[in-house]
C-alpha cells in the first residue's frame, strides 16, 4: 500500500438530521449518509493526513472529539494507513478510547480499551465483550483491514448497517464516491459560523437539549467547554497537533457561543 491508501470513515450514533449541525462546525467538506438504524456515516472529501503534519489517526481524533463534544451520542472514527488501523470512539468529555492493529493484525492497544468501548456504547458487559474479544487475540489470518471488518460487522447488532461499498480499508476516493451515491446522501460544506450556529441552535432547541442552552445548566455546560478547552488547546500546540488544536478551538468557541446565547435570551425575557 502506499499514503494515498489511507482513509477513515466517521460513524455517528445518531440520526443525519442530528447530526448535521455538529457535522458543520467541523469546517470541513464531508458527505454524510444514513448508516442504519440509528446511526450516520461521515465521509471526509479531503485528505488533511497527507500534508504531513498529523497522522490520519490523530485528525480523526480530533474531528470526533469535536463532534461529540455536547452532545448525547458517540461518535466512532474508524481510520487505516499502509502500517497500521484502528479505532477512536468519542463519548462527550470523557477520555477519547481507541485501539490500533498493525498491518499485519496483530493487536497493539489494551484489553481495558475494548471494555470501555462496549460500556460507552451501552453494550452488554458480558455478552458482546466476549464478542469482542477475538479482535485481541492473534491470528495470522486476519491483518488489520480484516479486524476493522470484523468491528463494523459486530455493530450490526447495535444497528449500524454501512451501505454497501463503504467498507472500512477502502481508499479515501472510492469511499466518497460511494458516499456520495447513497439514497438520503448530502454534503455537509462550511457556510460560516453565522449559519452553522444558527442551524445547531434550532436543531438543539427542538431537541432534548433544548434546556441547556438557556438557564443554569446552559451557563454550567459553557463554563466546562471554556475550561477544558484552554488547556487542551496548549496541549495541542506543544504536540503540534492541527486535529487537537481545532477540537480546542471548537471548544472554547461553543462554550463562550454558549454563554453569549444564554445572556442574550436572560435579556430579552
């Protein structure tokens, strides 16, 4: 395999209509595509992993970091290069959980990780574990395409059903091409912050989080954004980290759009 092989697919925990306006405030051109039941894809148009300043683990990291950021549905990045793939899964403001394979399969992340997946996915502890559990062990006849395989085709029991032909090990512009084909496809482009913002706030108000942007909780939740992404944001900068730094600045941008909105719905009550 060579650079241009690498490649990575977003899935999302939620319904496109939900995940549309998270998906804008990425500033990035993606298609998006219903993934099941209960479950969106994301598919980048570009490759931001081949300017050579981050790893198409590390901007997919952060991309899911910032999509999950506020909300109440995971997102999994599934991603792959010539040496290596894995996966990063995303809850909220927790601690980002992944796992990695070498090209050849073999297992480099820890047992610990695949348990945190399946709680953070509301698996069952037991059952689906020891599903899973085939994905550390070694096996020379599954390398790292063949896990990734293997991982999408355990979350059909959660419903996530990829249409056919987006299939994790695929190069970048055959994934977007068949994305881009898909029945309820469309494509998610930057407009601005002024319509992404409004667009993520009339989704948000309908939604169950509607009371978050407004009131105590709306102040408690722009305060934690502000906090954690000041430090989060030097973090980046000392690890040269393009995807981390925008996982930050989204941060710090919600979390004081937050605030703001908070103070001008006070003020005009």
């Amino acid at each position: 395999m060579n650079a241009t092989s690498a490649g990575a697919l977003l899935l999302c925990r939620a319904e496109p209509a939900v995940v549309r306006p998270a998906a804008h405030l990425l500033r990035e051109k993606l298609l998006l595509t219903p993934a099941g039941l209960g479950w969106s894809a994301l598919v980048p148009e570009g490759k931001p992993w081949l300017d050579g300043t981050d790893t198409v683990d590390r901007v997919v990291a952060g991309w899911a970091t910032a999509l999950a950021i506020g909300a109440n549905w995971p997102v999994l990045a599934l991603w792959w290069d010539p040496d290596r793939a894995g996966y990063v899964l995303a809850a909220g403001f927790r601690r980002t959980v992944g796992y990695t394979w070498l090209a050849d399969g073999t297992a480099v992340g820890e047992d610990e990780a695949m348990r945190t997946f399946a709680a953070r996915l509301g698996l069952d502890p037991v059952l689906d574990l020891q599903a899973l559990e085939p994905l550390t062990l070694g096996d020379p006849e599954a390398d790292s395409r063949t896990r990734l395989l293997a991982l999408s085709a355990f979350l059909t029991r959660t419903g996530l059903v990829l249409p056919a032909g987006l299939t994790p090990g695929e190069p970048a512009d055959r994934l977007r091409e068949v994305a881009r084909v898909q029945p309820g496809a469309e494509q998610i482009e930057w407009a601005g912050w002024r319509d992404a913002v409004r667009a993520e706030l009339d989704a948000v108000e309908d939604g169950p989080l509607g009371p978050w942007l407004h009131g105590p909780r709306a102040r408690l939740l722009g305060a934690a954004q502000l906090a954690a992404g000041a430090p989060l944001a030097v973090w980046a900068v000392r690890r040269r980290s393009a995807g981390w730094a925008f996982a930050a600045a989204l941060l710090i941008t919600q979390g004081a759009l937050g605030l703001t909105y908070d103070r001008l719905r006070t003020a005009g009550e």
